[in-house]
C-alpha cells in the first residue's frame, strides 16, 4: 500500500463524485475540492451544488468555487494547500500551467476514452454515436493542451450494440475510481511513466447540444441507431411529425424501405420509419407536452397520428 498522500481533487459533475468518493475511502487525504459555481437548476431555477460540493460538504471537507483559476489570489489559495497531488476529473474549468505546476507530483485527469481517441467535451456520447467497438478510461497527466498529456494508465471496456450514454457513463462511472487509485500508487512509489498521446490519431469529442441530436432521416438507420442511444438521456434525439416535435428515447434496427422519414408502419410493437438505408422502429417516444412513452402505450391512445404515408422531419 502507498503512502497517504495530500490530495487536491477538482470535479464537477455525478461522473467526478464517484471518483471523489473512491478518494475518500481510500487511505490518502482530500485537503480541499474545486468545483464550479453554484448553477440554477429545475423550474425554479435555483441556485443548486454540484453532486462533488454536496458530497464534500457531507464529509466536511472545504470548498473552493472560484469562476477561473488565473487571478494570483486563486493560485495562492491551491499553493497555500501544499499538495502532493491535484485529481481532475470533468471539472469544467481550464488549468493553467502555474496550477498544473503547483502540486509535488503535479496533476492527472481521469478522462471517459482511450486517448487519443475523443479529446474533449463528450467522450461517452461521441464514441457511442461513432459506432466504435470499444472505450475506456484514460488517465493521464495533466499539461496545457485539451487532453493531450502522457498515459499514465489505460481500463477498456466493449460498448454493446444496446449501449446508451446513459448505460455506458455509468459503466466507465464504475471504471474511473479504480483506474486512478492505481495510478496514484504508480506515481507515489515512482513505477509509473508516461506515455506520449499520438497526435496524429486524436478525434475531438464536440460538446453536445440540441442540434447534434437531430434526426436526419437520409442517413443509414445503422448510423441513425447509434445516435438515438448516444444522445439518451441528454439531449435526446428529436424529429418532427406533422410541425411538433417528436423525441426519441429508443429504437431499434427494422426491415423496410421507402422515402426517407416516411412511417412505413404503426402498432404495438412500435413506429417503423424509413431511412436513407433500411428502417428504424421506434419503441419509445415523448409527443409535445407530455412525458416519454412505450410507443405501445401512445398508439393506444394516438394512432390515429401515425399513419402509413406521412413523413416526419418535414
């Protein structure tokens, strides 16, 4: 076992949290966590912790919410804290080099691909939408690039044919924790050494946002299938039926042809469209206004919406 290290953890989001907590159960010390400001949530907008500030402050462990890390005060504030060790894991802001030079050993990010593969903003929901075999977590050190640091150590994991973005965060979630807990040994005892990212390979993982989960019907129902689970549960990808909208939670591969986005068939076993190659059958979806459903369910009180001939995406 290692010896108990200082550790400065910075993270944001329910992905960095189990990381976090893995932290804390292990035998080294979290002196302080970094997380992004307070941001409004739900449908009173109001002012909520992130997932790492609420389980710091469970543990009583101090917090420190600065909008960047450029100003002197805040890099005195982390040099003040005499780390051996900063973690980062999707915390959202950039670190610039006199932070990522403050710490004795510096600082690593656990990162949701194998690099250099998905750089970036969305990683899970990139590889999955991309078709790729496989993913991984990918911790590395930390320097001034966008995820462009030395390999540290690599855990991969298959993405099945029935993956969402949803399925497939919590699997690497799980992944993550471990695979930084053994990186910091390698670091404290000295066994560990980088391994340089080939640039020439890298892939940017683009933020997500409503527009990438927009359904183009032209495209193959083989690409269309990996976009539907990569964007679930956020953004979720949408199209549109007679001028509203129509999200897709879920939908499967189906025989059939005809123009693109036109419904070739409904029943209970769900809405078969057309795309620019095969067929899609929607067996969840969410109509305007109301919550998402088997599409069995919305056929028994819908059909007459659906009928063979119309085209969505119109």
């Amino acid at each position: 076992m290692s010896s108990s290290l200082r550790i400065v953890f910075a993270g944001t989001p329910e992905f960095a949290a189990r990381h976090l907590q893995a932290l804390l159960d292990s035998q080294h010390s979290v002196v302080a966590v970094y997380t992004q400001p307070d941001r409004p949530s739900g449908r009173g907008q109001k002012l909520t912790p992130s997932p790492v500030k609420q389980l710091a402050l469970e543990h009583d462990i101090p917090v420190l919410q600065p909008v960047n890390l450029r100003s002197p005060e805040a890099q005195q504030e982390l040099a003040a804290l005499q780390a051996d060790l900063m973690v980062v894991v999707a915390y959202g802001l950039i670190l610039p080099q006199v932070i990522l030079d403050t710490p004795r050993l510096g600082c690593i990010n656990s990162h949701a691909s194998l690099l250099p593969r998905w750089r970036g903003a969305a990683p899970i929901q990139r590889a999955i939408e991309a078709g790729d075999a496989e993913t991984g977590i990918t911790v590395m050190q930390m320097e001034a690039g966008l995820d462009t640091g030395p390999m540290l150590h690599k855990v991969s994991t298959p993405i099945h044919s029935t993956d969402t973005g949803g399925s497939l965060h919590d699997r690497l979630a799980a992944l993550g924790p471990d695979a930084v807990l053994q990186t910091i040994q390698g670091l404290a005892d000295g066994s560990l050494t980088g391994e340089k990212q080939l640039d020439g390979l890298a892939t940017y993982a683009h933020k997500l946002n409503k527009q990438a989960a927009l359904i183009d019907w032209q495209r193959p129902a083989t690409v269309l299938d990996c976009q539907i689970r990569a964007m679930y549960p956020w953004p979720i990808c949408h199209t549109t039926l007679a001028g509203e909208t129509l999200k897709i939670h879920a939908a499967e591969l189906a025989e059939g042809q005809g123009q693109a986005g036109e419904i070739l068939s409904a029943d209970r076993d769900g809405l078969v469209v057309a795309c620019g190659e095969q067929a899609l059958r929607i067996t969840s979806l969410q109509l305007p206004n109301a919550k998402a459903l088997a599409f069995s369910d919305v056929f028994n009180s819908k059909k007459e919406l659906f009928q063979a001939g119309q085209v969505l995406g119109l």
